[in-house]
C-alpha cells in the first residue's frame, strides 16, 4: 500500500491496560479505572445506585444527577464543540446497576473527568466503564501451539505476540525481505507480493547472466566442498529467506503447520544471497530498491516496503555503500531491522550492524537470556527471541516456513533455526504490527523509539559488559504505544536545568509535565524534591505515563522521587507526578545531557 493511502488504515479495538488499576474512591462511590480507554471506543458506563436512593428507582431523578455530574465535567476544563448529553440506556439483569451512555466518544481524560463527576453523587455507590471484550481464541495452526508458543506468546523468552494480536495483524503493510529469497511454501506464498533477484554475479546466484531478473524466487545456496575459499566445507541450501519471511507473514488460523508475526501483512522478497553468500553492492541495490528507490536497469518496486528485514552480514564496520542505502531507505519511510550477528562479539565490527539509523536487535533464547552466539554491545536496540542453548528440544529454536531440498526446492516443511536471524524478523514483523495499528504512519526514527521503551525488562540482566538493548521485544506493548502516538496528551511543558514550582495536589491528582529531547542525547533525569505530602512519579516515551504502562518510575515515601533514562530517544518524554497524599510546596528539576 502506498505512503499517500496508509492513513486510511484504521483499527477498532481499544487499547489493553498491562494490568488492572485499582479501584479509587471518590465521596464514598468505588470507580473502577481498569478499562477506561474502552470510553475512547464505546462511551458507556456502568452505574449502581445506593438501595434506596431516587436515582435508583426514578428516571427524572437519575438524569438530573447525570445532568449535574456533566455540568461538572464541562466546568472542570473538559470543552466539546457540542454538548456533552449522558443518558441511561438500560438496567441491567441484578444488582441495582444501570448503563449509561455519553453522547460522544471520550480520551481518557474525559472519562475520568466525567466517572469522578457522576461518582460525586452520594447516591451513586460504584462507577465503572462498560469494557469491551474479545474472544480469547488463538489461530489453529497446529505448530503455533506445540512449537512457536514459546517465542510468540507471554513466557520468560516470549514476545508478546499473541496478546498483540487482538489489536492489530499487520494488514496494509509491505515487508521486503532481503535474503536468499523465498520458496513457494504453501504456508507463505499467499502472503508473497512480486520480488526481485538482485544477484548479479552468476557464481552466486547460478543463473547464465549477471542480469538481475524478476522474481525473488529462492533457487538454492548450495555449494559443494572447495568452492567459497580453501577448505570450505559442503553446505545444503538453507532456505534461510523462506524461514525468515514466514516468521514474519506466514498465513495464518488455516490449520496448516504455523503463525507468522504478522499475517496480515505481506512480504516482497528480494535475493542477495546465494552460493557462498552475496555480495554488499547488490545488498545496498536492494535495500534502495525495497523501498521504493530507484535502482538503474530495474523496474521501481510496485510495493514500496515500511520495514525492511536485514537477517545478514559482515566482518566489518559499516562500509558508506551499505550507509548510504539505509540512509536512502530511511528517508523513503523504511524502517530498516538488521540482526546483530551470530560471532559473540561487539556489533560494532559487524555490518550492516554497525550502521546507523538501524533497529538492531540482539538474539535471547527461551529462559530470556541472552543467546550465547548473540552479538551484543552499545549499538543494540532491543533483544528478541532466537533461540538458543538455554533449553534443548523444540523450545531451542525458532519454527517457520523451509524446505527439503538439500539443493532445488523439493518440499515444504517446517523447521527450527536459531540466531540472531530469527530474532529480527520478530521485531521487523511486530514493525509492521505498529504501523498497521497507527493512526498515521509513524517514522522509522518514531519506531525505534516506540520499540525500545516498549520493551519490557529481561528476566535475568545480562552482563554489563556484554549489553543487548534496553530489553526483550514486547509487541503488545509497542502496538498499544503505535496506536496512541501522536494523540494530544495535557501537559505543563519543561526546560532543561529549570527548577520550577509544582502546584499543590490533593490525594488521587497528578500532574503530567512533558519535555523534548534531541538527537544525541545521553541522559534525562529527573528530580522532585522539598515541600510536603507523598508522590509518585512515572516517565513515558511519547504517551502518557501510567503504573502499568512507563519506561522509568519512582515510589518511595516522600517527594523526593528520581528518574534517569540512559540513550533516551529522540521525541517527546512525558512525566506524571501522582499525590498518594496532598502534596504542596514541591520542586521539580529536569536535565537533558
């Protein structure tokens, strides 16, 4: 799908706290927070009236409560273009309880805003959203559940995959996959849009020509003993691409074999590897191509991709040709994932690794350590499932799309690879999990950002001289950051090195301030300190900061709380101070570094 059309990709699910937010009181009524962002969806309420109230048994006097609790909402800064109405739709079967609908969809704030209104009544004895709920069933392929539950679901190692699910699937989103090319395995090929061949040495790619050709089709990689150097040894082919792209899109819920990340979306595969491997000028054709670039003597891609999948590499630091690719890349809109490498050394000597404006993502295995072979380093990103020796049997690798054949393309099949190869298709798909969930399309510097602070903590903290990104790819979580980014979040803007006043809170409000951070940045902290009272304090990249979804918190007793964000990401921080009692007299202190 091309640039100008993505913004009419749209999804109708609400977003899913992480967790419950305890119920809070307000003048003797319990208000049940836990799915307010549903209100942003269905703007319906659940209300229970005391026994014995009017409210509870006269409609006028109900609506005059509701009236009142609206006029206290407005008056509170909640402002529509047209009239905020809440009515009651209905009582329900037990308890006292009746539904209530508000005239108009509401942020979050709003809802609160009007559930503490309505909750002011004395009458009114529990408030909640009228949630949303889904089905809870899981595709039907059989492997997804004996095999890839490991890597896909809520384990140790899991990516959080299924749960992202229920919100977005990928569709409208284009994948080029940069690799051996794909076969025609029955479980992906549906998902396949038209690729390319970009080999242009005939010993590699062992077609007659140099010309690149149509197609994408992996023919094989094979090489007999001798051939890639002295004493290199026989290798099958490894349909290395295949398993690759079917990690990302293989079709999926049709009871044949697995689940992709991404199974809505579709993948363009472009060959650069073949015998012996590939070569790096035809590498950076490709990614250029892949997006929509133009390459001299090929045809424009007609499916321009928003992720580009890099399951490859080299010895090196990153070459300008391969820089410059990505770069190009980059400013078409890719998002560009690359895998770190497979050496257990720094990824800084590898490319395309060491490249900037990447996602590099490092490989850990089903317990969530970090994978043995896995580079690691500053340049890491975030880490992802690949498989390792932390466990034996099925639990050790990752299971996608393959093939029999030792050289041609014989039969389909599904098997278990491990590497750092594996672990990026899981973030390249749950990439294109985010952009079919935005609400318009984010960039790929927007991405990266979403990504690491989405990425939830590693089960045991690898060694800090071999670090491996800011945690384990959580895609629920980044899908949920995906369909909320850009929505206007009120805030009291901060400045690097100012001190400034916080104005008193009673117990139960917050504050939410926001400060802008630049490319380069090493540090944000912040600091609160003096007065009186008890807060606590959550930091957010790009939305707003909850106990259950931040990238930084601090709760101890007092005011003086601190937050420190190391290599924090271009974009938007937001930070909120919650008063667990009335707070007065604080100080605040942020620094960019």
């Amino acid at each position: 799908m091309k640039k100008n059309t993505r913004t009419l990709r749209r999804t109708a699910l609400s977003m899913l706290l992480a967790g419950a937010c305890l119920p809070a009181l307000a003048a003797g009524a319990r208000i049940d927070f836990s799915s307010i962002e549903d209100a942003g969806i269905s703007p319906r309420f659940i209300v229970k009236y005391r026994t014995g109230s009017t409210e509870r048994v006269q409609p006028a006097a109900r609506q005059r409560s509701l009236d009142a609790a609206v006029s206290r909402t407005q008056a509170a800064g909640v402002k529509r273009s047209t009239a905020l109405k809440v009515n009651t739709l209905r009582a329900t079967a037990r308890g006292g309880m009746h539904v209530l609908k508000a005239s108009q969809r509401l942020s979050r704030t709003e809802a609160e805003t009007l559930m503490r209104q309505i909750a002011a009544d004395p009458n009114v004895e529990y408030v909640a959203v009228d949630a949303i709920v889904r089905e809870y069933a899981l595709p039907n392929d059989p492997a997804l559940a004996t095999h890839q539950m490991w890597h896909y679901g809520t384990g140790a190692g899991g990516a959080r995959v299924t749960t992202a699910w229920e919100q977005a699937k990928g569709a409208g989103v284009v994948v080029a996959v940069v690799d051996t090319g794909a076969t025609a395995h029955a479980d992906l090929v549906g998902n396949l849009l038209p690729g390319y061949d970009f080999i242009t040495d005939p010993f590699v790619s062992r077609r007659e020509t140099a010309e690149r050709v149509p197609g994408g089709w992996d023919i094989g990689s094979w090489n007999a003993a001798g051939e890639c150097g002295t004493g290199s040894a026989k290798r099958d082919s490894s349909w290395h691409g295949t398993h690759v792209a079917g990690t990302i899109a293989e079709v999926t819920n049709n009871g044949v074999d697995g689940a992709g990340v991404a199974p809505d979306a579709k993948v363009v595969p472009v060959r650069v590897l073949g015998r012996c491997g590939g070569l790096t000028s035809d590498v950076a054709d490709a990614i250029v191509w892949a997006a929509g670039g133009t390459v001299t003597g090929v045809p424009v891609n007609a499916n321009p991709a928003e992720v580009i999948n890099l399951s490859l590499g080299s010895g090196q630091t990153c070459p300008q040709v391969m820089q410059d690719a990505i770069n190009t890349a980059v400013s078409l809109g890719a998002t560009v994932v690359v895998a770190a490498g497979n050496s257990n050394a720094d990824a800084a000597t590898h490319s395309p690794a060491s490249c900037a404006n990447v996602v590099n993502v490092a490989s850990t295995g089903y317990t969530g350590v970090r994978a043995s072979y896995s580079n690691y380093g500053a340049s890491i990103d975030l880490s992802a499932p690949g498989g390792g020796a932390d466990v034996s049997g099925a639990n050790g690798y990752i299971w996608s799309t393959h093939n029999t054949g030792t050289t041609v393309p014989v039969a389909d099949r599904l098997v278990g690879m491990v590497g750092t190869s594996m672990a990026a298709p899981h973030v390249a798909g749950v990439v294109a999990l985010m952009q079919s969930a935005a609400p318009q399309p984010l960039t790929p510097a927007t991405i990266e950002g979403l990504l690491v602070a989405s990425a939830r903590p590693f089960p045991v903290a690898p060694s800090p001289s071999k670090p491996i990104g800011a945690g384990i790819l959580d895609a629920n979580a980044a899908v949920e950051r995906a369909k909320t980014f850009g929505q206007p979040i009120v805030s009291r803007p901060l400045t690097s090195g100012v001190v400034e006043a916080m104005p008193p809170l009673a117990a139960g409000q917050d504050e939410i301030y926001a400060i802008d951070v630049p490319a380069g940045a090493t540090r944000l902290e912040f600091l609160s300190y003096g007065g009186r009272g008890v807060l606590r304090v959550y930091a957010n990249y790009e939305a707003e900061p909850m106990p259950t979804m931040n990238i930084g918190a601090s709760v101890r007793p007092g005011t003086n709380q601190t937050i420190v964000l190391s290599s924090p990401a271009a974009g938007r921080y937001y930070i909120k101070v919650v008063a667990s009692s009335d707070s007065a007299g604080v100080m605040l202190r942020v620094k960019v570094l």
